[in-house]
C-alpha cells in the first residue's frame, strides 16, 4: 500500500531553492534510508513528510498520521545516547504507521546500535531514517535517497547496494567523459588538418610556372573551399555532441610543511594504575595504558563505562597520568556553544590553523566546507556543519596528540571519508572515541575496551591501516620541500627511507 507520494517538490529558503525532487514513493514495509551532506535539507524533508513544514511547491501526499523522532531534544540531565533511547522506544511503543527518525544511532554504543538495528529490521510500517551512519543503513534500509546537487533521486537496496551503484556511476561518467574528450580532441585535429590543407591547396606547389598558377587558380579556389566546407562541418558536428562533466575527484588529504613538533621518549601518553570515579561511582580500577608515537588507538565500551572520563582525566594529568612534555593537544569534543556565533567560517579558521590559506581551504573543502561558506557567519550553519568547523580548528592546528571524543556525530558521509584519510596519514598521535564501528575499523591501529570497571587492551583487535613511519618521513620530506634552502643530502635519505617504508607496507 503506497503511503507516502512526493510529486514535483520544491523547497526553497530565502530565494534560492533547497533541493527538488521529481518523485519518491514509499509503500508499507519500505525502510528508507535518507543521505545526503550536511545543511543540505534532510532535517526539512522529514518535517514536509511530517506535515510540519508546509512552506514548499509540488505535492504532498500522505495517507496516515506521521511520528517524527528529532535529532536534537531537551535531554533532561540525560546522555545523548540515553535520550535518544527514550524517544526511539517512545516511538516505537506509539506502533505508528509512518515513522522519522533523525540520527538515531548518534551516540550510541554498540550494544544499543544493535538493539536499534533489531527494533527497526522489525518494524512493521513506513520506516524514513536519516543517517551517515553506514552500518545502520546497510543493516535496515531497503531504498536509498540520496540528497546530492540539490536534487533527491530513489535507490532500490541498501547502503552497501547503493555505493556499489554510485561507484559504478562515477565510473561510468569518468569513462564517458574521457571518451567524448578523446573524441573532441579527434576532431579538433581533423579540423585543423582541413584547414591547413586548404591552405596548401590555395598556395599551389611551388614548383608551378606562374601560367600554371593562374590557369588553376578557380579549381585551387573550388578545392580549398571544399575542404574548408569539411572542417565547418566537423566543428559543427563537435559542437551538437553532449559534453559530459567532467567528475569531480576531491585531492588527497596531506599535511604539508606545517609547524607540527616531535614528540620525544618513548609514550606519549603513560597511565600507570589509576583509578577513575564519578560522583561516588566507580568507574575505572587499575588502569593501565601507555600509548606509543604515531599510534591511532580507539576507546570503545557501553555508554556510561567511562571513556569521556578517561580522556578528561589524561587531558587533566592526573595522578598517575603523565603526556610527553613534547605533547601538543588538539582536543575536539562537541561543544558547538563555544564557537563564536557571530563570526565567519573563515574568520574562525584562519585564526587558529597552523596551514597556509590554501592547504587550509582544501581541508575544509574535503569536509564540505566550500567557498560558499567562507563569509557565512557560524550561526548560520547548522548542527552538523558546526560540528564540521569545530573539528577542523583542531584538525589544522599545531597539534601532534589529536583527542578526538565522538567526531563522527553528525558528520556527513563524504566528511567521515575525508576524516578517515586524514587521520590515517597523520603524522602524529590520535586517541579517540568513536561508536562508528566502520569508521574505528578503517582508522584504529589498536582499541581498547571499557567493560566491568576495567581497561583491556585486546591485542590486534583493530583493521586499520598500520602503524607506519611513512606519514612521519612524508612529512619531514614537505617540510624540506618547502624549507628556503634546500638540504638535498637530507632530502636523498628521506627519499630512501619512504621508498623501503612503502615496500615494507605492501
């Protein structure tokens, strides 16, 4: 039975549409699954299908009543995570025919996102969930709609089916540009060949007496004229072919010649038998943990178990903690009132990065972050594009131990990719937390679980990319590159240390 109908739809704010639509359906049963970048109008697409944004062209039709679980609540002295829980199961014990949940799985440990995954594989109505995150789509969604170029187009399958089907896309549209490029170039040079060789005919051989010149002039005029009639027709013939956009590729993430100081000693970071308590809970006993240059090392563990604790208190060295006195924090939690709301994006960034203007464009650019949003003041932005600021003022500054806890919420997909990247090619130290599972995958070299009060430290528990001394040699390498004068005998070790590096990684 269909519920839900979307015709023709046109979301505009302050003049300039938001995103269109030619139409999406959902039947009873369907999951789907809405993505899309951040500030780019899933939250409104929620509230139109709600009835609660009435504000749009097109139309709207909906055949039951519309239960809408919103991202962002009065927590009333709850985690996120534990608020989140209680409006999910609010929901849920309503039995509604449609349900919207926006960023469900946002600060969910693991236990609790497979408790949701299992909730919402069995749920019986309309199911719309707007999320980045990729194993609650792959797991529930049986569509995607996908928000991209300010316009929403229908997938039918999975998260995992549908970056099968873009990738293949992507592919498709590189071959097709390339071959229109390899066909124009063609063509320009059978254009030119024309035009040369009715040159040549209108010259005549040099070897003609001047009674041959003029006696062949007319048929010289009739043959050039010819050939000039071919080349106008090839350019025309060039000039009614479709040309394909070229892809858009975004450049890999690197940091270049910035002022990021060694660590020396062995540990970065040393905890030798701490015991953590909240209020009067405990926590944490007997904790143990020593963290090595150049490692990513997750905290994973339940809500509750202590791992913001863990990092507040190795920030705040306490008792039996100790950072490397060489140690430059950088420490990203989501605290989005601390930004300067009447300040621009640039004017925030340009304060704070340790990169010139355009390394520093092109990381924020990789995290969304175009031109378009440069003068944009931070209030204007929204949740998650705020999130993307907060984290790219500590991504940027001269920080060689990243303390990342939860920099995944909110974050779109293609800034988790470009998140992943950079962290993997960081030169320094990372510790975070991260209930992202792929994402903790992809870019820990080591985890470390919080489970009944204590720290272990499961060896080879992590799927990431190794630790490896080439992001540190690559590093060293730029820095020389752009250094005024040039060390080249440094410059020939280095080169000769990243080349072993990368036989040793492959």
């Amino acid at each position: 039975m269909t519920q839900l109908n979307l015709n023709h739809l046109t979301k505009t704010v302050a003049g300039t549409p938001l995103f269109t639509l030619d139409q999406l359906t959902a039947h009873t049963g369907d999951r789907i699954g809405i993505i899309g970048a951040n500030g780019t109008g899933k939250t409104t697409l929620a509230h139109i299908i709600a009835g609660t944004d009435t504000d749009f062209t097109g139309q709207r039709t909906v055949t039951a009543p519309v239960t809408l679980v919103p991202q962002i609540a009065p927590t009333n002295g709850r985690s996120g995570g534990q608020s989140m829980l209680d409006r999910v199961r609010a929901a849920l014990a309503q039995r509604p025919e449609i349900l919207i949940l926006d960023e469900p799985s946002a600060n969910l440990d693991d236990q609790h996102q497979r408790w949701l995954i299992g909730q919402l594989q069995h749920f019986n109505g309309l199911l719309i969930v707007i999320s980045h995150d990729r194993e609650l789509l792959t797991a529930v969604a049986t569509q995607i709609w996908s928000l991209a170029d300010h316009v929403y187009t229908q997938y039918n399958g999975n998260f995992a089916d549908f970056v099968t089907l873009r990738d293949q896309e992507r592919h498709n549209n590189q071959d097709r540009y390339q071959q229109e490029q390899k066909e124009r170039r063609s063509l320009q040079k059978a254009i030119q060949a024309r035009h040369e060789k009715a040159n040549r005919i209108r010259k005549g051989s040099r070897h003609m007496s001047e009674a041959e010149r003029a006696n062949s002039k007319s048929t010289r005029e009739q043959n050039a004229a010819k050939m000039e009639r071919g080349a106008r027709a090839l350019k025309d013939r060039m000039n009614r072919q479709t040309v394909a956009t070229k892809p858009h590729e975004v450049a890999p993430l690197k940091l270049v010649a910035t002022d990021l100081p060694p660590v020396t000693g062995k540990y970065v970071i040393s905890v030798a038998d701490v015991h953590l308590q909240r209020g009067s809970h405990d926590l944490l006993e007997h904790v143990q943990l020593h963290v090595k240059p150049g490692e990513r090392v997750a905290l994973a563990g339940p809500n509750g178990s202590g791992k913001s604790t863990l990092i507040e208190a190795i920030l705040a060295q306490q008792s039996g903690i100790r950072l490397a006195p060489s140690a430059r924090v950088g420490y990203f939690h989501q605290d989005m009132t601390a930004l300067p709301t009447a300040q621009t994006v640039w004017q925030v960034m340009s304060r704070v990065t340790a990169l010139d203007d355009n390394r520093t464009r092109q990381l924020m650019g990789a995290f969304g972050l175009k031109a378009k949003f440069y003068d944009r003041p931070i209030g204007e932005l929204s949740g998650g594009e705020r999130v993307k600021v907060q984290l790219l003022a500590i991504l940027v500054s001269a920080s060689n131990l990243l303390v990342l806890d939860e920099p995944t919420n909110y974050l779109d997909l293609p800034a988790l990719r470009a998140l992943e990247d950079f962290l993997v090619g960081y030169p320094g130290t990372v510790l975070f937390v991260a209930h992202d599972q792929t994402f903790r995958q992809k870019v820990a070299t080591r985890v470390l679980t919080l489970t009944d009060h204590r720290l272990r430290d499961p060896q080879r528990t992590a799927q990431g990319v190794p630790v490896t001394d080439l992001p540190r040699l690559q590093f060293e390498y730029d820095q020389l590159m752009m250094a005024p004068v040039l060390d080249t005998q440094r410059l020939h070790e280095l080169r000769d240390q990243i080349a072993a590096a990368k036989r040793t990684k492959n």
